[in-house]
C-alpha cells in the first residue's frame, strides 16, 4: 500500500529536497506537492500525513501575502482530524502560531550547522528513535518559537540559538514541528538555498556561501544518516 503525504510549498525553488524526496520513496509513500501561493488544498482530508516546508516568508505576514490566511485554515483543520503532520523552519512556525505560541526574533538570524539536544522527552519520542544526541541541524532562519510555550507544546529538541527545535503536541506524538531546514544534509539543496537567498545572507555576520557548502559536504554522511532515520520515523507514523 502506498501512503499519501501533501507537502506544502510556499516557492517554486524551495522544494521538498532531494533527502526528502529519497525517504519517501524508500518508504513507499507518495508526496504531492502544492504551492501554496498558487493553488489550494481543497481535498486535504485524502491523505495519510502532512508536511509544511519553509518558505521566504514570516508567519504574521497575512496582510502582504493573503494565501498564509487560508493555510493557517487548513492546518487547524488537519490538527483536528489528528493525522501525521511535520512542519519544517516556517512550517514549524505556522504550526506552533495555530497550536497558541508566540512567534519572535529569537536568538536573530541563524545560518550554518549547529549541535541540537534531545531533552528527556525527545529521546523517547519516536522521530528521534535511532538519532544520537547531540545531532546536527541546519538552520536558515531568522524567526523563533517564544517563551513560554502553550501547555499543549512538548519541547523535544533545543540547541544554542533556539530554545525549541523540536516539538510536538502533548499526546499526539505525531503532530511535530522542526526548525531546521528541510534540505538538511544535501550539499546541491544548500547551494541551491544560497542562490535564491542572498539577501537574507547578508543579514548574518561572518557567514560564508563558501564555507557553507564546503561544511554540507563535510558533514555530508552524518547529515544525510540523521535525516534520513527522521524521515523514516516519521512515514512509519503515517501506517499506525
């Protein structure tokens, strides 16, 4: 049986990525992929999970981009239907605004590769099962969950530059927001991220395309080994 996932795209070039796309076909599961500027969702209710990707965009920007209204709709709707939902970076923020957090500056912008931690829950949860903590993370973002978290929220993940990670939603293990970037550990997606968003390099001090593509191929292995085993998690989800 294959299993069907409606990924959520917010621009053309920011793409489910090649790790993603990889997972999925290894777990039979088949991603259809919308643009959410430029079509809706009316049929959402057929599939089996849900993923939200980044986007260039900030989740209170519903006066300059109109379709972020009707997307915060729909994923009311899916969390009330309770199936397998995974938000990535504005994903995740889209996510956490419906759910009652707070959506701030953070910590600031933050781009590159940094260490994430388990808290106690996130090493019983089941996205992380096979994940060694600390683990590496990807980051391109400027916009962070705040303190305090809603009382629904369990706080899975954290690292320096961002108190949550990860979470999920308290007993309902599989509605999980991460604010990582979904093309971590694939080099070619990077340099793709760099192309498009170069202004927003330019916000962040002492951050080199270089030397952000050289460290994707570094660490390539173990990127690809962490995200991959978070992926496979999180289809497994999709047949319980």
């Amino acid at each position: 049986m294959a299993y069907r996932v409606l990924v959520l795209q917010h621009s053309e070039w920011q793409s489910p990525g090649k790790l993603l796309l990889q997972s999925a076909r290894e777990n039979r599961v088949r991603l259809h992929s919308i643009n959410v500027r430029q079509e809706s969702a009316a049929d959402f209710a057929d599939y089996d999970g849900l993923i939200i990707l980044g986007g260039p965009f900030q989740n209170d920007q519903e006066q300059q981009y109109s379709f972020l209204r009707e997307e915060k709709r729909l994923i009311r709707a899916w969390v009330h239907l309770n199936r397998p939902s995974l938000g990535f970076n504005l994903g995740q923020h889209l996510m956490a605004e419906t759910a009652g957090a707070s959506i701030g500056a953070g910590y600031g912008p933050s781009i590159g590769f940094i260490e994430g931690h388990q808290t106690h829950q996130g090493k019983n949860h089941p996205l992380f099962l096979g994940v060694r903590s600390p683990f590496p993370l990807f980051k391109w973002h400027s916009r962070a969950i705040e303190s305090p978290l809603p009382r629904n929220m369990v706080l899975l993940a954290t690292s320096k530059d961002c108190m949550v990670e990860a979470y999920c939603l308290e007993g309902r293990p599989h509605i999980i927001g991460l604010q990582c970037d979904n093309h971590l550990g694939a080099p070619e997606d990077v340099v793709r991220l760099i192309a498009h968003e170069t202004a927003f390099i330019g916000q962040v001090k002492n951050v080199s395309p270089q030397e952000l593509v050289e460290q994707a191929e570094a660490k390539a292995a173990v990127l690809v080994t962490t995200f991959r085993s978070m992926m496979n998690n999180f289809f497994t989800m999709l047949k319980k």
